[in-house]
C-alpha cells in the first residue's frame, strides 16, 4: 500500500488503491497461470495471492457483502495452488529417498491435474471478459459507502380484546 497517503480519507484511500492492486493482481495471474510458466513463478503468484487477500480482508469492513464472495474467489485460488505446492515441496523430499520415482511421478501428474483445475477456474472466474473491470468498479464504488438500514418486518400481534 506504498501509495496510501495520509491527508486522504480512508475512502479516498480505498478507491484509489485497491482498484489497483486488483488490476496488478490479475497481471500477475494471467502471467503465472500461462501454459509453460515454472513452479517458481507461480509461487511467487501464490504469495501475490495471499497478500492480496489479506489486504481486502484488512478493508472488509469498508465494503458490502460483494467482497466476501471476492475473498472467497481468492481463498479457492490460495487452495489450488497451496495443494500444488504440497505436491512439489512433498516430491522435492523424496528426492532424497532411493525408490521413490513412482510415487513422484503419481505427485507431479496430481501437480498437473490440480493446475489445470486452477487454469480452467482463473478462465472463468478472473480472466473472462468483464471480471477486471467488475472488480476495479466494485473497489472503487463500495469503498466506505454508507449501508441501508435494513427493515426487519414485524409480525402483526393478534389484537387483544
């Protein structure tokens, strides 16, 4: 958040950061989640990920309930690739284990099969036409924006005579 700055209102803040963080954040996923990319770049993706969602989650507060299914988005993101990287970290120990290349072989089919699970769930649900510019409009409009009271209905007592 190096761009925060202090005379701002935190609304003012929020509508100028956040949009922008949400369109950094993309870049960094439509990078990392192509075909060919290393485990190293999508890990730095995966802290990319978290970072970004821990800062929405700081600002929950600020915003409607819309961010909560935005977080949500993020945490089945953070949950591919955390299960990609069990996978990996878990082969990378076995390397030191004589007779152990068929179950790293079984590790790094399951790492492929969960990332194409992950690029198939980023098409639909970050890359698709339209998903950037709903999040960016959504970070900038909610930002702070006052709720409406809602109405609870009251049952109509019976009358008492």
């Amino acid at each position: 958040m190096n761009d925060w700055k202090p005379k701002r209102t935190l609304r003012e803040n929020l509508r100028a950061r956040l949009p922008e963080l949400a369109k950094e954040y993309f870049a960094a996923g439509s990078l990392a989640l192509t075909p060919g990319t290393s485990w190293d770049e999508m890990h730095q993706f995966r802290l990319s990920t978290k970072r970004f969602r821990y800062t929405l989650e700081i600002f929950r507060p600020a915003y409607g309930p819309g961010l909560a299914q935005r977080i949500e988005s993020l945490k089945q993101v953070q949950g591919f690739l955390g299960n990609i990287n069990d996978c990996i970290v878990t082969a990378n120990i076995l390397d030191t284990l004589p007779g152990t290349d068929p179950l790293k072989a079984k590790l790094a089919a399951k790492a492929d099969r969960i990332t194409k699970q992950l690029r198939l769930f980023w098409a639909e649900q970050f890359a698709a036409l339209g998903k950037l510019p709903n999040w960016r409009a959504y970070l900038m409009r909610y930002a702070c924006q006052p709720r409406r009271a809602t109405r609870k209905r009251i049952a109509s007592a019976p009358a008492h005579a």
